[in-house]
C-alpha cells in the first residue's frame, strides 16, 4: 500500500504545482523568489535531466515505462516491513509517471525549480527520483554495512602464541 501511496502522491503533487506554473508563467518567465539563490522559471524540457537528449521523446517514454514497470513488480516483490525501500521506490514511480504524463501529453517536461546556484532547472518529479534513488542507495549502504559487520562478527579470531 505505501509504494501505491508514495506513487499516487507524487504523481498528484508534481500534476498540481506543474499546472500551476502552466497557468500562471509563460515559458522563460521567471519569479525572484529568494533573489540570486532561488527563482520560479517555466521551462519546457524537451530532454531528459540537463536538456540531455533532446528530441529523443521515445527513449524517455519507454525508460518510464519500464521504471514503472520495475516499482509495480518491486511492490510485490519488497516484503512489507522494507518501509524505507517501498517508500523509495513509490517516490521513483511517482516522479517517473509525473513526467511521463508530460512527454504524452505536451512532448515536453514541466520545469520551474530554478537554483541559481545550479546552471539547470527542474521540477517536482525530478526531486522525488533523486530523493528516491539516494533513499535506495542508503538503504544498500547499510545492509552492506551490516552484512560486513555479521561476517567480521562470524570470523575466528587468531591468537598470537
């Protein structure tokens, strides 16, 4: 249920604030929200993270896909106490169908999260794939960890004579 409900809440949250920026921006039109550090800009990104790919519309499609694909198969794959790796993979699913919707519907991704400090812009659902991925990775990093500390529990200890 929570990788349903992290999907679905992403999804619904990246729709809202993507139509709101649609209707209240114009592409290129940017907000000073906290000067030299954060802005509203409409962008419209025909490519992937960056403007990498441009026009490569498909690609993105399919990759969507299969990610979507993946978290469902992984809902019922990751046992229901793994909260952490569920919500991680919800919050993938949601960002991947939230920018999915807009390459199906505009042929473009919905950009408006402008980090001055940072040469590009981004969206909600590029948040929550990042967020979501760092969650995964930490997750590996700790089951590494343990499992490492296990096995140096489980080794014999040499004694000098």
């Amino acid at each position: 249920m929570l990788v349903w409900l992290a999907m679905i809440g992403v999804w619904v949250i990246d729709r809202l604030l993507k139509v709101l920026i649609q209707t209240n921006f114009i592409p290129g039109e940017s907000l000073k929200v906290i000067p030299k550090v954060f802005h509203l800009t409409f962008v419209l990104n025909p490519g992937a993270a960056f403007g990498l790919m441009a026009g490569q519309t498909w690609v993105f499609v399919v990759t969507a896909f299969l990610v979507v694909g993946g978290v469902i198969y992984g809902q019922f794959r990751i046992p229901h106490k793994e909260v952490l790796m569920r919500l991680a993979i919800g919050m993938i699913g949601g960002g991947a169908l939230g920018n999915l919707y807009d390459r199906l519907m505009i042929g473009r991704v919905v950009d408006y999260l402008d980090f001055q400090i940072w040469p590009y812009v981004f969206n909600f659902a590029d948040s929550m794939i990042v967020i979501g991925v760092g969650l995964l990775m930490l997750r590996l990093y700790w089951d590494e960890k343990a499992r490492k500390k296990q096995e140096d529990e489980l080794k014999p200890t040499s004694t000098q004579e």
